[in-house]
C-alpha cells in the first residue's frame, strides 16, 4: 500500500480539499502573534500546515479542521509508544509502518489523512501493548509484530 495523494499534496505545496496551490505564510498569519515558523495554508478552504523550525519545509500535507483533530489524536494514541522509552522513536515509525504496510518515507501523521489518522489510532494500542511486552527481551520488534499480533486485515 501507498498513500495515494500526489507528492505536491504530501508535501503542503497543494490543496488536497480544492486543488489550488497553498501560500506560505508566516504564523502570524494564523495564530495571530509570531511563534517565528512558517506554515503553508489554503485560506478559502482554512486548511494550513506548519514547518519544520526554521525552514520552509512543510510537516505534511495541510489540514483542515476535522484533520488537525484527528492528528492530535493520532500523535496522543502514537507518540506514548516511544515517550515511555519501550523503544526509540524510529523504531515506532517502523513498526508503524509495518502495521499499516506503508513505506516508511510515507509514514508520517502529517501526511496522512483522515481515514489513515483513524488506522493509526487503532493500531498504536496493539502496538503500545505489543512494545510493552515484549521489548524486555529486546527481540527484533518489528518482525515479530508482523509475524505474532497484527490481526489479519
Ligand atoms: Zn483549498
């Protein structure tokens, strides 16, 4: 599987909702005082997405409402697996990756969508629980997620 929105949409430059090409803009912009990043931003659609500190490269695709929700809780239900140390943050995006059979330059909560925002909120649990149990013995995490506990889908 791949995420099947064209690159220009991945990386911010396009609007996924109107098609139009974003505008950067300074955060002010959007939040009404400088927190010194930029963001790309689609106004008639209020869609918009930050930079990495910085530079003028986009965290993902933008977002409107409804997405920037559902990325925050995609991070809250992704992001415990490598904060409480059972594994390094790299290591989660791969087994994350595994689970969703996604590559791993595309596994990224900023370039997914709605409907994958929602696939990583159900798997970061089987996941979280997987990490737990077994990063203790230091097995090879990724693998054996694939092999023992992903469901078939
Ligand atoms: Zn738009």
């Amino acid at each position: 599987m791949v995420l099947r929105d064209d690159l220009l949409v991945l990386c911010g430059l396009s609007c996924p909702y109107c098609g139009r090409p974003t505008m950067l803009v300074d955060d002010a912009e959007i939040y009404g005082r400088s927190y010194g990043t930029k963001s790309y931003m689609c106004k008639p659609c209020r869609a918009w997405v930050g930079c990495h500190k910085g530079t003028t490269k986009a965290l993902g695709r933008i977002a409107n409402k409804e997405l920037r929700q559902l990325k925050h809780q995609a991070h809250g239900s992704f992001d415990p697996i490598w904060q409480k140390g059972h594994v390094s943050r790299s290591e989660a995006y791969e087994i994350l990756s595994i689970a969703l059979g996604l590559p791993i330059w595309q596994t990224h909560i900023g370039m997914f969508d709605e409907t994958m925002c929602r696939r990583v909120i159900e798997v970061s649990n089987i996941i979280l629980k997987y990490v737990k149990k077994q990063w203790p013995n230091k097995l090879s995490v990724a693998d054996s997620f694939l092999l023992n506990v992903l469901p078939e889908s």
